[in-house]
C-alpha cells in the first residue's frame, strides 16, 4: 500500500513538472488509474488469503475439551474434571466467577483454560438417594453392596431437601448430582386418602374394637403409669378373620382414631394399604426393593408429622411360610427382609403395622412371634345384635322410607327403621329349611348344617341394603313418585343377595370354602353348598 502510495506521489509530481499540452499527460493519467485498480485487487486478494489462513488454522487447531466444574472459582483458579483426571485451571478474565455454578459444564483449551461455558448437561444418568450424609453429600446407588457412589451436590441442589428414597439427574462424568426428578406417580401409589370412620361406625366388632383401643390408646392416654411399668408398646397387630367383615375398615379407622384429640397426639393419620400380590414381582430383588420403600415412605411420613399406619392386606400372600427349597423363592427373601425392617421400628409411636389375612396359619411365624407382631385379633362374623348393628349404619333415618312403613309405625321415622332393621335380622338369622347353606362334613363323620346367617359378613349387610335402594329407585322411576325402602325391598335383597350365591365360591374344593369358615381345617374333610329350589326359597321367606 505504501509502495503504491509512493507511485502515485511521483507520478503527480511528473504531471506538474510538465507543461499542458505535453502528449504524455495522457499517458500517466493512464499509468495512474491502473496502478489504483491493481491495489483494490491485490487488497482484496490479501484479505482472502488471510481468511483461508483462519480458516485453516482453525481446522487444524486441537479440539477443546469439555469438563465438569467441581468447586467455585476462587482468584481465578477453578478444580475441573476433565477426561477421567481433576485438574486446578486457569480462568479466562472474560468470564465471570460469580455466574459460574459447581456440575456445570465449562469449555477447556488445549492449555487447560477454562475459556467457555456450557451449563448444565441436559442428559445422564438417573440414580436413587440412599443416603443423605452429614455434609449434605449425596451416597447414590445400590443400597447394599457394590455400585454405590458418593455425590456432591450442582449449585442448585445445595439448599434442597433431598431425602432418601429420592431420584436425581447426575452428571455424565458422574460425579456431580445435578437435578431432582419429579416424583413417580406410582411413588403415592400406596397411600389412601383416610374418611372420617369413628369407631361408632363399626359395628358388629365390639371385641376387635376393644382390644384395638387397649392396645393403642391407652398407653397413650397414660404414659406414666406404663412408664412405671416399664411397659413395652407393641409394634404391629394381626387381623385375622373370614372376608368381608371389616378388616380392611377396622385398619383404617385406627389409622382416623390414633390421632384424634382425645388421644393427646398432635399428628395427622396417614393409611398405607399394600394389598400383598402387588408386593410379589418376578424380578429378582424387586419384592425386597419394594418392602424397603414401604417402610421408608412410612419413616418418611413421621417425619413429616404424620403417625402412618402400613396395612396389608392379603398378607398370607406374601408373607407366607418360608420353604427350605434350594432355588430361589421370593418368601425365602422377602419375609427376612420384612422382619429386618420392623425390627428397626421402636413402637407403635413411630409406625404402626397392621397385617390382614384369611389364612392366619399360611403366615410365617418369624413375623408373628412377640417383639413384631404382638396383638392377633380375631374379626368375628357378626351375630344377630351385630348384624343389626351394621344395618343400622346403613340404613338410616335420613334415607327415603316407604310411608306406608312409617304410618305404620305412627309416623315415627326412627321406629319405622328400627322396624325394617329387625325384620331383615330376623330373615337373614333364622334357621328354616330354605337358609340352609352349607353342609360340612368334620373329621368325625359327623355332618353340620350352616345356614346363611352363619355365613353373614359386614359386605353382604351393606350389599343387602344397597340393593333395597336399588329396588326402591327403580320403582321410582316407574311410578314417577318418590318411593321409599320398603320391607318387602329388604326381604327381596336378602333372596337376591344368596340366591346369586356369587359372593361363595361355585365349586365343592375344600380349601375354597375354608377360607370362608372358622372351622379348624384338620377337622374339616368337605364342605359343599345346599341350593334349595327357587319354589323353596321364596315359600319359606313369604316373598312373591
């Protein structure tokens, strides 16, 4: 560029010095205007070889590497992990320190400067919280054995209320624990909302109730005095009883009943229902994982000033007795793993437990020996005082009742269900040919005949009534009137209810019908359904 500047000075100088009409002029002026041409060329020619030179040394230049920030940057030094080593970098001055987070992804040159960076990663593995340590490290991974690691926390999980059980997002050099993934739906899955059950609405279990409220209230109502004692609370209660009864109800009316003012514990009731099967997985280890969250969740829910109550339901199921097989058996892994976890249960003050079965002998007696499951209680069918009872929580005076019912009974509501109620008792108790339902053959060869009252549960109670609701909106419907329950509704129930005869099992196994029954099943050899004649049911009962 100089050099042409020079030309240029000496060719105006040549054009001054000569006169006007010399024939050269021209000529330089020529001379001149070209020179200009070939430096706008060989300019921009300059500027493309530069370009390619970038570009190629841009191309040929080593790659950056990608590392993970471990520490905050302190003066200008940052502790990286780069490619399987941790190293103490440099900071490029163009970056701020502050805006730095620890688990981000930071930009390393090939003279291990920090010169970029990349934030958090949006992808990586995915592992389970076993432990929160002191320090707020995270231990991740396998909760016995091998494959477990121990985390730090990215910046914004440093103030977080991880817990165990908890699942996070953790850094491809897995090293840094980045994001907490939101709960799995299925987390809650156990977990049921409880509805108001006083014990008043329980009936027909007066004795279960009882040894309920003995076991757990009153070592609450009276902590002196058992503390003088030296009185250990039990852990954990066995309902055990025919289907149908009220086990399940019973359970969670403990769980509404614990926590109630009256029993001086300032906390929220929280049900977990595990129905046994659900537990059961052909995984290996997946049955034992799912006990061990069981109990956490529960010691999670303490904590958070809740008094869970675990029920299980169907617990013979999973429960059951051990067998000394050699192949793997999932009881032979599950029920250790069971007894483990309650031993590390104080008393009824941290968790309660409730296990609910038919089939009480099927349990393994390691769960039910004293120092796990303490109380065994059994749920008894309901007799007739029972039966009306239940009918009566069923039945109540705020339901529509047939007027010709209450004008029989002077207009009194009240006595017009109490009317309805006893009849019902007095047809489903009474022993008459057409109530025969069952006849057992013992050991003996002596022969015994149940009738359907001996068969009576809480859910064919709450079924018979339902279904004289049912008969009283259909006739509703029909007439275009408002019609009441009537006792022929409840009489007509009842027939329906066990002339379906769904509720029993269709087949003369045994062992289908022991679970029925509360007969020793040593002494039982068969039990077989009676099925009188429609004809004969509906003489007997009066019903046309």
């Amino acid at each position: 560029m100089q050099h042409t500047f020079k030309s240029l000075s000496i060719i105006d100088q040549i054009l001054m010095s000569m006169d006007e009409k010399d024939r050269r002029r021209p000529l330089l002026y020529q001379l001149r205007r070209q020179l200009q041409e070939d430096e706008i060329t060989f300019e921009e020619a300059r500027r493309t070889i530069v370009e390619m030179e970038a570009a190629l040394e841009k191309v040929t230049a080593p790659a950056n590497r990608v590392g993970t920030l471990l520490e905050p940057p302190k003066n200008g030094v940052v502790y990286i992990f780069v490619g399987g080593s941790e190293y103490y970098a440099n900071l490029d001055t163009r970056l701020r320190e502050d805006e730095l987070k620890v688990g981000t992804r930071v930009l390393v040159n090939e003279a291990f400067a920090v010169v970029g960076d990349l934030g958090y990663s949006a992808s990586g593995p995915v592992g389970k919280i076993v432990d929160v340590l002191d320090d707020g490290r995270l231990r991740v991974g396998q909760e016995h054995g091998l494959q477990a690691a121990i985390l730090i926390r990215s910046s914004d999980l440093e103030e977080a209320p991880l817990k165990p059980g908890e699942e996070v997002r953790i850094d491809p050099n897995f090293r840094v624990a980045l994001e907490q993934m939101p709960g799995k739906e299925v987390k809650d899955y156990y977990l049921e909302e409880i509805p108001e059950i006083p014990w008043e609405k329980i009936g027909g279990q007066g004795e279960a109730i009882e040894a309920i409220k003995d076991t757990i209230e009153v070592p609450v109502l009276y902590p002196e005095l058992f503390s003088r004692f030296k009185y250990t609370v039990p852990k954990g209660f066995l309902l055990y009883g025919p289907p149908g009864c009220g086990k399940t109800l019973i359970g969670k009316a403990t769980a509404y009943n614990l926590v109630r003012q009256e029993t001086g514990l300032t906390l929220k009731e929280c049900f977990l229902h595990v129905k046994g099967p659900e537990i059961l997985n052909m995984w290996l280890g997946e049955s034992e994982r799912q006990v061990r969250e069981i109990f956490a969740r529960a010691r999670e829910k303490r904590k958070e000033g809740y008094l869970p109550v675990v029920f299980i339901d169907e617990a013979e199921s999973v429960l059951g007795t051990r067998r000394a097989i050699r192949s793997h058996n999932i009881s032979n892994t599950v029920v250790p793993m069971f007894c483990s976890e309650m031993d590390g249960i104080e008393s009824l003050r941290d968790v309660v437990i409730i296990l609910a079965s038919n089939r009480p002998d099927l349990i393994d007696p390691a769960l039910l020996r004293p120092g796990r499951i303490d109380r065994k209680i059994k749920v008894e069918r309901p007799d007739k005082a029972g039966g009306r009872e239940i009918l009566k929580i069923y039945l109540t005076p705020d339901l529509p009742i047939d007027r010709k019912e209450v004008e029989r009974c002077g207009g009194d509501v009240e006595q017009a269900v109490d009317s309805l109620v006893d009849r019902a008792v007095e047809e489903i108790f009474a022993r008459r040919d057409h109530t025969r339902f069952l006849e057992v053959t013992l050991r003996s060869s002596r022969k015994e005949v149940l009738h359907r009252g001996d068969l009576c549960s809480g859910a064919v109670l709450e079924s018979i009534v339902r279904r004289s609701k049912e008969l009283a909106i259909r006739r509703s419907i029909a007439s275009g009137v408002e019609e009441g329950v009537s006792m022929e509704d409840m009489l007509q129930a009842i027939e329906t209810e066990y002339a379906e005869n769904e509720i029993f099992p269709p087949t003369d196994n045994t062992e289908d019908w022991l679970k029925l029954l509360d007969y020793d099943p040593e002494n039982v050899v068969r039990a077989a359904p009676v099925r009188p004649s429609r004809e004969a049911r509906r003489a007997g009962s009066g019903v046309i």
